[in-house]
C-alpha cells in the first residue's frame, strides 16, 4: 500500500477555503486516492474519491496532478462543523484500508 | 436503514475478563471489518471478512478473535482483555466489487476501557 503524507494540523476561520495536501510517492499505476473525515466521538465518513485530474461533489473538490503524486483535497467555504480530523487513504480493489494519523482541521469564528 | 451499528457503546472489563462485540448491518455488504483508534491515533485493522463464513487477519490481530456466522453480523472477541487494549472500536462494511477502495461505512464505536 502507498504511503501517505499529511499536515499534522491546520487552522482555518470561517467562510475560508480550505487546501489540505497529501503526498503519496509511490502511488501504484491501479491505486485510488480517498478521503475521509471523522467528528470526535464518530467513526469516519467518506468524502470523496479519484483517479485522477479533479472530481467535485457536493461537499468538497479532489485534485490529482498528472503525475499522481500528491492530491489536495478543497473544501470550499468552511465552517464551523467541518472541523474535524481528515484521512488521505491510497489503494486499490482487495486492499485493505490504511489509516495514518490524518490532519486535525480547526475552523476558527 | 439503520446502516452499521455496534453493541455495547461503552464497556470496563477488569484484566483478563473476556467479551464479544457485536457489529450489525443491514446494507446487504459482502465485507465487514473490525478498527481500533487509539487516543490521538489513525485507525488500526484488527480483524476483516470478505464474506459469510470467511475471516482474515488485519494489522493487529492478536488478542481479538471473530466469527461472521451471518452475512450481517460480525463479532469481534477478546478472550483475555489486557490494560493495551483499552480503546476505541469501530465496525464498518463494505460493497465488494472492482476499480478504487471500496466506501466503508462506520459505526459508532465502542469506547472499551480495562483496568
């Protein structure tokens, strides 16, 4: 499985857009990149999923440059509630999910 | 649906006291699988099945045994619990099927505490 680098923690304020960068080197030819969020007190909650270039919903934006070696994930617009700890997961079908220590996101009023 | 839920949400065992976890879903998903999260800590693989009947060793599996009898259930044990493994249990279940990792959807946890 690829390993993943993020930012420990991040702060934001409200209404701000939020980047939040993970490296992930070795990324395999097959691999996905997932992210996921979690509440304290919450098991974690898919966010969103790609291959590559960009894939929006309607909760956050997911940017994968050509060469797939990182991804950000954008969340446009923060608030209060979204703050919470965010996991850059990459692998494929039959694998199983890695979990690193994600990034703390703080949304300040 | 009530998707995934988990039983109980709070438990104390004394070291060496044995139990079961019981985790229920009702989203029809071929795979379950069983985390720890640990104070400040990612989520660790305990235990995963890939079907009715079939189980399969995660990250961190001694101490824990499970069993899925049923394609809805999954119950992870600990037959001897010791003080490290106080924390945080999740369930959570899977389609199965092709191309990326599959959406797992989680329970609420299980917040286990031995002293």
């Amino acid at each position: 499985l690829a390993k993943t680098t993020q930012p420990i923690s991040m702060d934001s304020y409200e209404g701000q857009e939020v980047n939040i960068t993970c490296s992930h080197n070795n990324i395999a030819t097959n691999d996905y990149i997932t992210w996921y969020q979690q509440f304290p007190s919450q098991g974690p909650r898919f966010i969103i999923q790609g291959y590559k270039t960009k894939v929006t919903n309607e909760v956050a934006s997911l940017f994968i440059p050509a060469d797939r070696k990182s991804s950000t994930l954008s969340l446009p617009r923060v608030s209060l509630s979204d703050t919470a700890v965010y996991y850059c997961l990459v692998g494929n079908y039959g694998q199983n999910f890695v979990f690193g220590p994600g990034t703390r996101l703080s949304v300040l009023p | 649906n009530a998707g995934v839920t988990q039983t109980p949400k709070f438990r104390v065992l004394k070291t060496g006291q044995s139990m079961t976890l019981l985790c229920a879903q009702d989203m029809n998903h071929e795979y379950m699988y069983w985390y720890r999260q640990d104070p400040g800590m990612g989520l660790r693989l305990i235990h995963y099945s890939v079907g009715e009947g079939t189980t399969a060793k995660g990250e961190v599996p001694d101490g824990y045994n499970v069993s899925r009898l049923k394609k809805q259930n999954f119950l992870l044990g600990l037959e001897s619990a010791a003080p490290s493994q106080t924390s945080v249990y999740f369930c959570a279940s899977s389609y199965s099927g092709t191309g990326g990792l599959y959406e797992q959807y989680f329970g609420p946890g299980t917040r286990l505490t031995v002293t």
